[in-house]
C-alpha cells in the first residue's frame, strides 16, 4: 500500500492531527496516515503509537482496522521484534476485511518477515 500521508510536510500533518485532536482524537483516518508519514520517515516508534491510536479510534473508514494491524506487524518486523508482528499478522486476518488485498499481505508476512521498501 503506497503512503498516502508521506508527501504531505510534517508541520501540516501536526496541525491536521491538532484539529483531530479537538475531535476527541478518535479519528481513525487520521492516525492512520500520520503512521504512515512517520513509518515513510523511518520513525517507527512514533508510527507504532500512531497505528495504536487508530485501532482505539472509530475505526472508520472500516479498513483503518485490517490495514493498521498490518503496518503495526511491519513496524515490529523492522524492529526485530517477530513473535509481536506475528500477533498483528493474526489479527489482521482476525478482521477478514481483504481491503486492497489485505488478507493476502497478512498471510504473506506470517510466512516471512516484512524488511522494509
């Protein structure tokens, strides 16, 4: 999936996530493209919280949920932590949402790790 979030400058990003923020901070969408900005940065804690906070949000639009566990799992990958990514991988299929071939990315993961673009 190509980064929606990673052209767009940082600051505008924080101040898109600050109006966000005034929303109760619930907004799916928008952590998860400030994940995927900071993941495109190599800043794969702040992605990790980021894919966290979307999966607690309102999950919409619907495949913020298969989608964030599956970036989740890529960040643990990255970080050399496996048995962790694996968990996301499962999760992901948990969902059965095989948005953008979702399903299929998951299953190929649990396989082998992901390693990075």
């Amino acid at each position: 999936m190509q980064p929606i979030a990673a052209a767009l400058p940082l600051c505008l990003l924080f101040a898109w996530g600050l109006q966000s923020q005034d929303a109760g901070s619930k907004n799916s969408l928008a952590h998860f493209q400030a994940g995927e900005a900071f993941f495109a940065q190599h800043n794969y804690q702040f992605a990790g919280l980021e894919f966290k906070a979307a999966l607690v949000g309102d999950l919409q639009p619907k495949w913020t949920e298969v989608w964030s566990h599956l970036e989740l799992g890529k960040v643990w990958d990255i970080t050399r932590q496996r048995s962790r990514a694996i968990h996301e991988y499962e999760l992901a299929q948990a969902t059965k949402d095989n948005t953008r071939g979702a399903l299929d990315e998951a299953a190929k993961y649990l396989k082998v790790p992901f390693e990075g673009s």
